[in-house]
C-alpha cells in the first residue's frame, strides 16, 4: 500500500489530516518529570496537549492516536507514563472536540527547533508540527 502523506504545519496552528479532522497543539508547559515506568527519565519535561477536532460524518476511534516529540537529529523526547492518564482515547463523536496531554522527558536547550508528530490512525496521513515549543 501506498504510504499515507505528510502533513507539515507550524506548531500552534491548526491542521487538517486531509479527511476532515482537524489537530493542533494547544498548550505546552514546562513540567519536572518523574519517571513512572522502567526505561523512563526524570527531569526536564514538557506537558504536550494535542486537541483533535472531528469534522467528519462518524465517530473516529483514538485508541491507536499517536504523538511523539523529535527533537534535531532524529532524536525522540521519552513519552513518560502518567499515573492518571490525560492520553485521548476511545470514540469521538462528529463535531466534537478532544484534547490530550502528553508528557516528554526534553532538556530546556532542545526545545528550540523540535516536531511533534501526531497520527490517529496509521493509514491516515501524519502531521508534523514543527517549530520553537516556546511559540505554543
């Protein structure tokens, strides 16, 4: 199968996955990170909330919703368990909203120049928010 596009867009504006759903980056804070599960880092942290905006005719499921943080050079910011899970998942309904919130282990100085990468479904298109997490 053909593998699904890319879609490039500025860290805080919105963007359309191509099918009628939209994401954007709706806030970033700065966090201390405590390591919850083996494999983890404590430290400098970011807390990621990812709004998914459903502008479809049905419900669109959010269990396989993916975000990753990669910082310059291909390197990905470590995702940490949370003890209550601020993830989104199941169903959400046509015209609804959602947000999530992810939390990454990242030093201060890579915050600069980084891509959150969002999918919902792995044959639906990524998007790749790219900038300064300052900007959010």
């Amino acid at each position: 199968p053909p593998t699904p596009p890319v879609v490039e867009a500025a860290i805080g504006a919105p963007a359309d996955f191509g099918d009628g759903v939209i994401a954007r980056v709706a806030s970033v804070e700065d966090v201390d990170v405590e390591a919850f599960m083996p494999g983890e880092i404590s430290g400098p942290g970011v807390a990621v909330t990812v709004e998914l905006t459903n502008g479809t005719d049905g419900a669109i499921d959010l269990d396989s919703l993916s975000v990753e943080l990669v910082m310059t050079g291909d390197r990905y910011a470590t995702l940490i368990t949370q003890e209550e899970d601020t993830r989104l998942v199941g169903e959400l309904a046509p015209g609804a909203s959602g947000q999530g919130t992810y939390v990454f282990t990242i030093p201060a100085e890579d915050r600069g120049d980084v891509a959150v990468r969002v999918n919902y479904s792995p044959p639906k298109s990524t998007i790749v928010f790219q900038g300064d997490l300052a900007d959010v």
